[in-house]
C-alpha cells in the first residue's frame, strides 16, 4: 500500500506556484514613496509651515503648533481650546483664504 502524498512545501493549498522572493533594489534606485524623506527638505518644509502659521490668529497659532509640530489629534486640541473642531476648520479656510503669495513670500 503506498503512502499518502504528503502536501508540497513548494506550492499553496491550491497547487498555485509560490510567490516569487523579492528583488533587492539599492535605495538609489527605489521607487520615491519608498525611500527616506530627506531630513533637510523636512526642516525646510516646517520652517515654511512656521512662518506660515505665524501669520495666522492667535487661536489658529496654538492650534497649529499643537497638531502639526506636537502631533496632537486635532479633537483633543479643540477640546482644549474649548473650541468645535469645526468652527476651527472654518476659521483655517478663512485664513487660507486671505493669504496671498506675497505674503508668504514677504
């Protein structure tokens, strides 16, 4: 009497062929959404931010510092604002609405 075949290591339940090992790609060569964020655009970007959000009302100044550089959710600092979430995303597009390129340049 012969054995039972036992499954192959090789393949899935379904005799579907195995995935295929990943390819090792340099970081050079990755694709963009893979590869580090480089630290001095990334400084360059909050600095930006900064000078952005310092022309902004005094409310809209905590509330930015606090999501955007504390990385706090945005529900906790309007609680702490004692401020609707949404009454501050009407004031952000009031804001952005108001801001030219000059001003950000200036």
């Amino acid at each position: 009497m012969a054995a039972p075949a036992l499954p192959s290591i090789y393949y899935a339940k379904d005799d579907t062929p195995p995935v295929s090992t990943p390819e090792v790609v340099p970081l050079d060569k990755a694709p963009q959404k893979f590869q580090a964020e480089n630290p001095e655009h990334s400084l360059h970007q909050k600095i930006a931010a900064r000078q952005v959000f310092e022309k902004a009302p005094p409310i809209l100044q905590i509330f930015f510092e606090r999501v955007y550089f504390a990385d706090e959710p945005q529900t906790q600092v309007a609680t702490a604002l004692n401020v609707d979430r949404f009454t501050l995303r009407r004031h952000m597009a009031a804001f952005a609405r108001h801001l030219t390129v000059s001003e950000l340049c200036a």
